[in-house]
C-alpha cells in the first residue's frame, strides 16, 4: 500500500491490463479457442458436401461460402465475450472504473478478434484451396477477411451486450446481429468474386475501411451503453 | 491510503448526499422520499427484510441501476455531473463476487485494480496474507472454496485508495476469523477518514459508531 | 415549446387529445382511401408496357414508403426514451415495431405479386426487395429483444439502443445491397418532379393512397398505443375511472 499516492492511472493501463486479461483467460481455456475455429472449418467442408463437388461449382461459391462460414464462426464464439464477466461480477468492475468505458470496451473486442477472427484469417487460405479458390483471390480474400473479421466482433459485442443478462438466449444474438452484418458479407464476398474477373478493388477495400472506421468508433459506445442497461 | 477528507475543499458537504429518492421495481414501490447523509468516518448499515430493496439501493447508489428517480451527491456535486470523480472514490463489492475462476487471484487482482490503479506484485501479496490467503497468490480460483474467493475480492479493499466503500453482504460466506478481518478493515477505513455502506445480516461489531439506515422504516435510524 | 414537448410525454394527456382526434382521422382517412382506391383501380388508364399490373403500385408504394419511415420512427422514439426517459416513446416505439413488420411484409408481398408479370418471378433478389428483407429481420430481431427481456425498464432502453443502431445501419444496408445487384427500376421514377415520367392522371391518386395508407398506420398505432397506455397505467388513477365509467355501458 505504498506507491498508493501516484497520479491517476491512465485509461491506457486499464485498457491495457483488459486486454491482458482477456488474452490470458481465452489462453487458459483452449477449446473455447479452438471450437469456433473447428465450427469454421467444418462448415466449410460441408459445402462440397451439400452443394457439389465440381471444382467449377466450387470456384463459383468459394468466396460466399468462406466468407458466410466465417461469419456463423464469429457469431458462436461472441457468447464468451461478456457471459462469465456478468455471471461473475467482474463486469460490474468494469462498468464501475472511472476510465472512459469506450476503451475498456473496446479492449475487449480487440482480445475478442484476435482470438476468433485473426485465426479465421489466418485459415482462410487453406479453406480457399479446399475449395478451389483462384490463387490471386488468396490475398483478397485474406485482406477482406482482415478487414471485416473485425467489424463482425465489434458489432456482435453490441448484440452480445444486450443480450448478455438474458436466461435464454437461444438464437435471439444471430437473429439481432447477424442482419446488421449483411454490408460486411456483400462487400468481402464480392470483392474476392471481382477479383477473379479482374476488376479494380480499390472501392471494395476503401468501402470496409470505412465500415471499420465507422464500427470501432461507434460500436464501442453502443456496447457500453448496453452492457449498461444489460446490468440495471 | 483512503484520501484524507480533510484535504478536500469541499469539506463541509457530506460524501454522498441523497435526496428523494424513489425506486419502484414490477409495479412495487420499494422506497419512496429516502433522504440521508453519508459523511467522511461514517460506518452505515442498511437494514431491511429481505426484499425491501437494499442491494437495488446499493446499486443505484454506484450507478449500475438507473431506474429510480431522485437526486444523488457526491462531495455536494450532482454524481451525474461528475461521475468520474465519484467512480474513481468508489469501491463497490457485489453479490458476485467479481473474481473470475479461471484466473489466478494475483491476476484477478492485479486487473480489478488497474481498472482504478495499478498495484504491485508485493502489495497484493500483502493484501492477501492480511486476508489469510498467504500463499494463494498464485492459486486459479475455481480450486478455492467460496468464503476464499470472496476474501480475494475483499483483498481489493486493502489495495484500493477509494473513499468510499460500498458492500453488498460482504460476510455471507466468511467464516469466524474472516468476519473478524473484515470488521477491523472497516473499522480501521472509517477511522482514517473513509465511509462504508454495507448490508448484512450479520450483527456488526465494531468498535466505532454504527449509523443505521432502515428501508422498512425509511429513514436514518441513529444506534 | 418544452412544456408541451413534456406534456405530450403524459400517456394522460395522449390518451385523452387522441381520443378526441381519432373520429377526425377516421373519416380522414375512409374519404382518402375510397377516393384512393376508386381513382387508382377504375380511372387511371393502362401502363403502355404494364398494363393493369401497374395498379398495385397504388398499394405497393405507399406501403413500402412507411416501412421505410417506421426505423427512423423508432430510432427517435428511442433517442427520447434513453435521454428523457420518456414512457410514452417507449410506448409508440414498442407498438410501431409490429405495425412496422406488417407493414413490411406486405410491402415485400406486393412486391413479389408486382414483380412477377414484370420479372417472370415471385422473388428477385433485387436490391429494394432484398434490403427491404433484411429491414424485416432487423425488426423482428427488435420485436425478439423485447419480448426476450423480461424487465419493462430493461426492455425499454435495449430495444431504443437497437432501434438506433438499427436505424444508422438501414441506409449503410440500403447502399451496400444496391451497389451489390439492381434490377429495380430507380427510386427517382416515383419522385414528384416535372421531369417525372408520369403524369398527374397517374400521381395524384398515388399521393392520395399515400395520405390514405399514412392515416391507416397513424391510426393502427394510436390505437396500439391507447391500449398499451391502459395496460401499463392499470394501476394509475384515472384508468381506474375510466374503467369504472365504462361499465355500466358495457352491462
């Protein structure tokens, strides 16, 4: 109780001591890691499975199908965002700090991502292999997935927020957030279809750039005011 | 260290002030017109059957609940005007207890406090030994039973400078020698100039003077 | 300005004025909407390429121009609940999420019913149908929250915080599913200009099932509102009365 007195901390040592936190908790709970990555591929795989198993069919329906499996991934791993933290009181701490809650908010979306969608990233390419992708199409559909992975968690985090006090919440998170998704989908789906017809991609990067823009300034605010209300 | 009152300009004004305040939960009014004063070395307990609506007052005293309607102060500043300010004096230990299982004690608490300000590896080490978890630092706190994790979350109140501690039945699951602990950590906070607010069941012993506020006959009540 | 803007906030005072204005709609409306339909079904001539399909405009336009209005309807209404914690926004906001999906779906109902002499199909993932879909799950998604949270207060400020996000998301939807796919024909055709390809033999009666359909829905949710007004202010006073002087009526 003796180095007490110093100035205030700053909001960075609490965002940075979240995120932290976070990162150390998914580490320590390794099949919650690594389910919604075996989700993603598995959903994948069921495409061939379903739709045909033509490598021109494929090509056709590679970009969709990584991309909407990707989504369906997000969507499951979002659950842990805040449940154990408002099952345990841990995110009445959180709500009770005196830093800007936009930062602490926001620290745990970016543990959120880089847990569930940089993975989802980082396997994509092997999926687009799987099913035929174009090997141009591996970069976009990397940089597109980079891009709008992040968009999906930090809109999810609002639905999650919500939802998060609720006794049953079935499928009530998908059915709010994943409309809300739907300009990620188009934009990072089209983008890697474009590609293969060789069209320019400088407005498909420049419209999810905004869209992550818009998203990591705004979501943020909304999630803390949810979990606000979801906690009254 | 607790920041001395004293050092305040605003020294004449009780801590937290509340004033009219009316909360009604499903149609029921769980108290209406509740007026008090908590000043600096004020020990409060509040009182009242189950259901009357104690942890609902302690909630909207921290601000996690907002559906009530009536005027709060802090150091005489509306809270909502400065809530930083009231959150940054504020300790709040709740029903859950805050101390996540999957992590160690040493790194719940290294978080729930950089979440006001950061402390250091011996400072906790002595918090815990002072709440009789010597040698747990390092232990995931789903292999601890529950009374120990609540002496983890109680380990806060040693490293926290807040000014004002509001506790949800903090002795529910502590045993003889834990409720003895936490008695002297209240009695010694008041007396360095901090306030308590806490509901329990629990018939208080402590060497100070304990105010006693009543929601099942609305108001303060002095003992 | 602020009194009254805090006045209309007692469910009361709503009660009351729109029980006197209700009459005054009704025969509003039944003038617009006979005139409406008559005009539309029996007067306007033939599209020279639609034929008679062109008549279900008359319900497809003014139908799908409020499901449009009803998320900026319910985004303000939210705004008000979350910043002035007013009950009757919350009110309107909850009653106009139901009215709004039907509203909705037969929107996308005439849709489909127009599209299918034009287009060849029943569904055409078109980008005014498509994200006139995806509108109608927005809602439900905001009907789904409420009836999921079990707190009114709670219920409340959820749904006004979806409402919004909502309500900024529509047009980013709007824009992301054009720029995607676009069979329609372009919004401007309807706009009220000189340089409208239309007449006034053809938009006059459309502005009058517009009027129509509008006072239809102003209507449904007053309605909507009046009893979710008597429900929640059970207990208050004045409902008792109200109660109290109705039944010898009813006996």
């Amino acid at each position: 109780m003796t180095d007490l007195t110093g100035p205030q901390v700053s909001t960075f040592t609490a965002f940075r001591a979240t995120l932290r936190r976070d990162l150390l908790i998914a580490l320590k709970r390794r099949n919650d890691l690594l389910n919604p990555l075996m989700f993603f591929l598995i959903v994948v795989s069921l495409f061939p499975l379903g739709v045909s198993s033509d490598p021109q069919e494929l090509t056709r329906i590679a970009a969709g199908t990584v991309w909407v499996s990707a989504l369906l991934a997000s969507m499951l791993s979002l659950d842990n965002l805040y449940r154990a933290d408002y099952e345990d009181g841990s995110l009445e701490q959180l709500l009770l700090s005196p830093q800007p809650l936009y930062f602490l908010v926001l620290a745990k979306n970016i543990a959120h991502w880089l847990v569930s969608g940089l993975p989802v990233v980082l396997l994509a390419p092997l999926l687009a292999y799987m099913l035929y992708l174009p090997a141009d199409a591996y970069w976009t559909l990397m940089l597109t997935l980079l891009l709008g992975t992040p968009v999906l968690s930090l809109f999810g985090s609002i639905g999650v927020a919500l939802t998060v006090g609720l006794g049953s919440r079935g499928l009530i998170l998908a059915v709010i957030v994943l409309p809300l998704t739907v300009p990620v989908l188009i934009i990072g789906a089209k983008a890697v279809a474009d590609v293969s017809l060789g069209l320019a991609l400088g407005m498909h990067y420049s419209l999810l750039g905004a869209l992550l823009a818009l998203s990591l300034s705004l979501a943020p605010l909304a999630s803390a005011a949810a979990l606000k209300i979801s906690v009254n | 260290m607790p920041d001395s009152p004293a050092a305040s300009p605003t020294v004449t004004q009780p801590l937290l002030r509340a004033q009219a305040l009316f909360c009604e939960r499903d149609d029921r009014v769980l108290f209406s017109g509740l007026d008090f004063e908590l000043n600096a070395g004020d020990l409060m307990q509040v009182q009242g059957s189950n259901g009357s609506g104690k942890t609902t007052l302690l909630r909207i005293l921290c601000g996690l609940n907002a559906s009530y309607e009536g005027e709060l102060f802090w150091r005489g500043v509306p809270i909502d005007e400065d809530r930083e300010a009231f959150l940054a004096s504020l300790l709040y230990l709740g029903h859950r207890v805050g101390v996540n299982k999957i992590l160690t004690a040493r790194e719940n608490l290294r978080w729930s406090c950089a979440l006001h300000s950061p402390v250091s590896d011996a400072d906790i080490d002595a918090a815990l030994r002072r709440v009789g978890l010597a040698g747990y630092a390092d232990v995931t706190c789903r292999n601890m039973s529950a009374g120990q994790q609540q002496r983890v979350s109680l380990a806060r109140l040693l490293l926290s400078p807040a000014t004002l501690w509001v506790l949800d039945e903090p002795f529910t699951t502590l045993d003889v020698h834990g409720v003895k602990t936490l008695e002297g950590l209240l009695a010694e906070h008041v007396e360095a100039g901090g306030a308590v607010l806490v509901t329990t069941h629990h018939a208080l012993t402590v060497p100070c003077t304990l105010r006693r506020l009543s929601l099942d006959k609305r108001g303060v009540v002095a003992a | 300005m602020w009194q009254w803007f805090f006045r209309l906030g007692s469910p009361k005072w709503f009660y009351e004025l729109s029980g006197r204005w209700l009459p005054w709609l009704y025969v509003a409306m039944t003038v617009l909407l006979s005139v409406g339909v008559i005009w539309a079904l029996l007067f306007v001539p033939q599209d020279y390429q639609q034929g008679d399909t062109i008549r279900i405009m008359y319900v497809h336009v003014p139908v799908a121009s409020i499901s449009l209005a009803c998320f900026p309807l319910m985004a303000v209404a939210g705004v008000i609940t979350l910043v002035w914690k007013m009950k009757l926004a919350d009110m309107v906001a909850m009653c106009a999420a139901p009215i709004g999906a039907w509203f909705t779906a037969v929107a996308l109902a005439t849709g489909a019913i127009w599209g299918q002499p034009i287009w060849g199909t029943w569904w055409a993932w078109d980008a005014r149908l498509t994200s006139m879909l995806i509108q109608f799950f927005l809602l439900i998604g905001v009907i789904a929250l409420r009836s999921a949270i079990e707190s009114q207060d709670a219920a409340a400020r959820a749904c006004a915080l979806l409402s919004i996000v909502g309500a900024i998301n529509v047009p980013i939807i709007k824009y992301s599913v054009e720029w995607w796919n676009t069979l329609h024909q372009p919004a401007s055709n309807f706009a009220m200009d000189n340089e409208s390809p239309f007449g006034p033999e053809i938009w006059v009666p459309l502005v009058i099932m517009i009027f129509a359909v509008y006072l239809f829905f102003v209507i449904s949710l007053i309605l909507s509102t009046r009893n979710e007004i008597l429900v929640r202010e059970r207990r208050s006073q004045w409902v008792v009365d109200l109660i109290a002087a109705q039944k010898p009526q009813g006996a």
